[in-house]
C-alpha cells in the first residue's frame, strides 16, 4: 500500500494538469515534517501538501486544513523568503524514482530572476524536502537536515551540492524493450518468485504492483523465474508491457480497494487492481482524492500517537504505581484481619493475671473462646508484669482495628485512582483529534496529575470544542459514544434527557453512551448495537460476553468531587455483547 514510483508518476501527471505556471501564494508548516503551499492556478485556490513523515511520505493536492503553529518554522520562513510569489514552471519525476522534482521561479533580493527546485524525496525514514538553487546545485536547506553522524553516505546540509539518493543498480522500466527483459529474466536470480524478481529489478515497482501485473498476465505470483516455461515468460513480458504502455501514456484508474464489509481501505494505486477479486472497490478521477481518503485518517492518528507518547508514559507510570500501592494496601489489610487474635490474647493473659510472673517468656492458657477449650502458647515480654503484657496485646488490636478502616478507606480510593487512569489510557487511544488529546491534558492538568506550562511567550488560542461519535441505530435511533471524560460528562450530564437510556461497560474502563429515546420505547435491537459500541470503545474491545449496564439517563448521577467521567447509577439491566470491528461496522456513522 506504499505510494510507489508508478503512483507518483500519476501524480506528477495530475500536478503538470493543475498546478503548472501557477502562483505560489502562501507557505505553512504544520508539522515538523510536513509543508503546505497555497497556489493560485488557472482560476483556482489549491493546497499542495508535501509530508517527509517517516510513516507516511507523501505529496498531493489536498481539500483539508491544519491549524499552524504561532511561530513559523525555520524552514517554513526560509521557503517564503525563497518561493513565496513564485512561479512553478516545472514539475517532473525523476526517472521512476520516489523523487518529485518542482522548479520554481522567483526574484531574489536584488530583483534578479531565478530558479529553485524543491525536491520531495519519498523513501520511509529517510523521506525528505529539499530546497536547491538550480544555477549552483547547491542545497539551500532542508526540512530534514542529515549530517554525517546520521549518514556517512549521503549527507543533506545547506552549502553542499544535492546529489541523488544512492542508485539500487534496478532499471527503469519505461526504458526497456523485449529482449532486455529477457535478458534481465535469464540472468536474474532463478529460485526469486515472480513478484520478487520484478519488484526487485525495476525502479519504482512496489509488491503490490508486482503482484499486479502477475494478475494481468495470467501468472501464479508464487511461482518462481526457473519454473516458467518460454511461453509463461512472453505471458509476463506482453503483461508487463501493457502495463508500462498505460503508465507511458498517463492511461490512469485510481482505485481505493476496500475489506469485505466496506469499511477499511485495505490497498490503493493509481490502477485498477483486479488482484483482490469481488472486495469492493471504488474508482475516482483524482489520485490526490484517492491518497487524501486513504492518509488523512491514519496521519492524523499516528501524530496523534507521536504527540501523547510523553503523556502515555506519564499515566503508565502513575498506573503502575496505584496498582503496586493497591497490591501493599491489600497486604496490609490480610494483616489487619488478623487483629482479632490480639485481643484474645489480651483477655486471655488478663484471666489468667495471676499466673504470670515478671520474666517470663511465654504461658500456656486454655482458650475459652474455642468451643474445644484447647490449649494456646501466648508470648510474652519478659520485661512487663502480667497487666502490661495484656496491654500490649490490647494496644495492638487496636491499632489494627484503625488501620482496618483507615486501609479499606484507602483502598477504595485507590482503585478509584486506577479506575480513572485506566480510562485517561482507553480515551488516549480513541482520540482522532489534536482538540482531543488537548482537552485529556487540560483534564489532567485540573485533576493534579500534570503541571502547567509556565511558557509565557505561548499564545493563548481558543480551540474547537470536541465532539463526541455519532451513529444512527438500524431502527433509526441516534447513539453518541464519547472520546474522553470531557465528552462524557457532556453527554450524560448535559446533553441526553432524563428518558435517553445509558449504557456503559459493567465494572470495566469504557465509554459513556447515550441512545436518544426520542420519547418512545426504545427497541431491544437498538439497544444491542449500542451495547456493542459500549463494548468496542471500552478496555474489554477484544474479549467476548463483556457486560453492558444500561438503564435511563434519570437513574445516573455524578457524586460530589467525582473525578471527570466517573458516576454512579442504579436501576439497571444488563446486557452481554461480543464487540468486533466487524459488527460495529454496521452501524451506520455519521461522524
């Protein structure tokens, strides 16, 4: 599913149609890693976004909007020094490489015309946008810079002459003619499969495209180069020439191939993939549509995971930390049962007083609390009489009665703790929203588990106000599943009326969520989809038979100092639902 050379070839195609001779307006950098130019061409406003992100390198035209930092970056400053009011008068892929190169041409200082290139390097890790003056080869800067002690092959500073990425020794593809196929395929690898071979010998082909082309030319792609015969050879060669003919000739199909249940993109390209036989697929006329669909979700969650990593350690540590302290209390409460032993011994050693002699180290009794009237050893301090021994020993009973009830008092608020903490996790992983995480670390910051930044020179921006899932039940019933505390504190504090029916996990971290009854009785298969979201979106999403409490809104109420999310409720039922990705694919969402 990577974005390979024949997809950026596509690209390159898409952008010389729409953005060729346009007008760099604006320059924004909202990431670290990524670079948005806004262009006016041809009568239209387009956003051209250029990501190095090491999970997910890419570059297309772009309907989305991303809020920018208050203080620009350095590199993003150095671009609009450089081709801010530029003209693009180039846009060309070298060879089939995951290189796109953009000529742009500008004034500079002294109002002398000039060129420079921003090169958009797609390779994982090592992904990269560069900024080089055309006349002199020169890197001007980059939005990665890479010194020697990260590269000793290929280092990428300003000043230095920009060079290629090192070669793979593979061919391009569109360069070669039938009998240079035949000769890379008798001199290749024999045991290679034939997906692997083709992948591994031309520029740009990614597995999937490899696979592809087996497809189209009626090939196992498991059978390897040794085992074809001469006319399964000229089967492969003709599909692959048919292939490349199309990619020569900007013959595209972008394609979005989806999981059995329409839900997960599972592949894409800029062709139709016939390899993934009746899965539903869907066919546009842009391939920046197609990879906007397809990476927009997943780099936001992935910043996402990137941005909360510090806070997901934070509350790892403090969970650990109330689990080992719950563990101790728990310990400590064992003992404190014991406590009634002690007094035993107290009134034991009390009626038998006068038998006890200064010195003495123990005393046998019989106990007259045991109905057999058995016969005990008691210790004794040797340097108390008999009365202060028995004190002792009352002393002790009592001072385990207290911490009994001072242990228990504990205990409770402690698992309170892990319960909170738990759920501060489970909202980490539902968050698909900067404004999310925001909101869970303002939370924190209220509740004590975090300082407060002191940065004073930090601008003070008013955010979006998250909002919570909503789904339409097959009845036609609307069901809200919060993210985070926040959402859940809003919608069944604020937001459902006193007939909407709740649902949460029974004794398990989840979310809250909330059917809206629209004054009638809600029906049982309404109930069942929303007791699978309660389930899906809670800490037990990959077990089976998790218990769903559910009952009306009226009957939940949040306890005085109760910590965000957290509430008590009564007059319930419960439900058990199997959650699965599957099922909650279903249910109709709309946001």
């Amino acid at each position: 599913m990577s974005l390979d050379g024949v997809v950026l070839k596509s690209i390159c195609n898409e952008l010389n149609q729409l953005i060729l001779d346009g007008k760099i307006d604006k320059v924004y950098q909202p990431e670290n890693d990524e670079v948005i130019l806004n262009i006016r061409s041809k009568g239209s406003n387009i956003k051209l976004l250029m990501s190095a992100s090491s999970n997910n390198p890419r570059v297309y035209v772009t309907d989305s909007s991303k809020s920018n930092p208050a203080n620009p970056p350095m590199f993003c400053m150095l671009l609009r020094k450089h081709i801010q009011n530029g003209k693009i008068i180039d846009i060309e892929q070298i060879s089939m490489e995951r290189i796109l190169k953009i000529s742009i041409q500008s004034l500079n200082e002294l109002g002398d015309l000039t060129t420079k290139e921003l090169i958009i390097e797609i390779m994982g890790k090592h992904s990269n946008i560069v900024l080089v003056d055309k006349n002199s080869n020169k890197i001007i800067d980059s939005i990665k810079r890479v010194p020697l002690s990260l590269s000793s092959v290929r280092q990428v500073l300003p000043g230095l002459e920009y060079k290629l990425p090192p070669s793979q020794n593979k061919l391009c593809p569109t360069e070669i003619n039938r009998n240079d196929f035949f000769n890379i395929i008798n001199r290749d690898n024999k045991d290679f499969k034939v997906y692997k071979f083709l992948y591994n010998s031309f520029i740009g082909l990614s597995p999937l495209l490899a696979r592809e082309i087996c497809f189209i030319s009626n090939i196992d792609v498991d059978k390897t180069i040794n085992s074809l015969c001469d006319d399964e050879k000229e089967k492969l060669y003709l599909g692959f020439d048919k292939f490349y003919t199309d990619i020569k000739n900007n013959n595209y199909n972008p394609t979005i191939v989806k999981d059995s249940n329409n839900y997960e993109v599972i592949s894409f390209s800029c062709v139709d993939l016939n390899q993934f036989g009746n899965l539903p697929k869907i066919h546009y006329d842009s391939i920046s549509v197609v990879l906007e669909e397809f990476y927009l979700t997943r780099d936001k969650v992935d910043r996402i995971k990137q941005k909360s990593t510090d806070l997901r350690k934070s509350i790892t540590t403090k969970l650990e930390r109330a689990l080992n302290k719950l563990s101790k209390q728990k310990q400590e409460l064992i003992e404190a049962e014991k406590r009634e032993k002690f007094k035993i011994y107290g009134d034991l050693l009390t009626a038998n007083i006068y038998q006890i002699q200064k010195g003495q180290v123990e005393i046998d009794v019989q106990n007259f609390y045991s109905e057999d009237l058995e016969t005990i050893t008691i210790k004794l301090d040797p340097r108390l009489s008999g009365s202060d021994n028995a004190q002792k020993y009352y002393k002790k009973y009592n001072k385990l009665k207290s911490a009994y009830e001072l242990i228990s008092n504990q205990m409770i608020k402690t698992e309170e703790e892990i319960n909170y903490l738990e759920n501060i996790l489970l909202s980490l992983e539902n968050c698909i929203e900067v404004n999310e995480l925001d909101e869970i670390r303002e939370e924190l910051v209220n509740e004590g588990y975090l300082k407060r930044s002191l940065n004073k020179n930090k601008k003070h921006i008013k955010k979006d106000t998250s909002e919570p899932y909503h789904f339409v039940s097959s009845d036609g019933y609307d069901i809200f599943v919060g993210k985070n505390n926040k959402q859940n504190d809003y919608l069944t504090l604020k937001f459902a009326s006193k007939e909407d029916i709740w649902l949460h996990t029974k004794n398990i971290p989840g979310s809250h969520v909330i059917i809206k009854s629209q004054n009638k009785e809600v029906p049982e298969n309404t109930i069942i989809e929303a007791a699978k979201l309660a389930a899906y979106y809670s800490k037990a999403k990959m077990s089976s038979n998790v218990p769903v409490d559910y009952t009306e809104r009226k009957y939940v109420k949040k306890p005085n100092g109760a910590k965000p999310g957290m509430v008590i409720y009564d007059t319930n039922s419960t439900i058990y639902v199997t959650p699965s990705l599957d099922k909650i694919s279903k249910i109709k969402k709309l946001k």
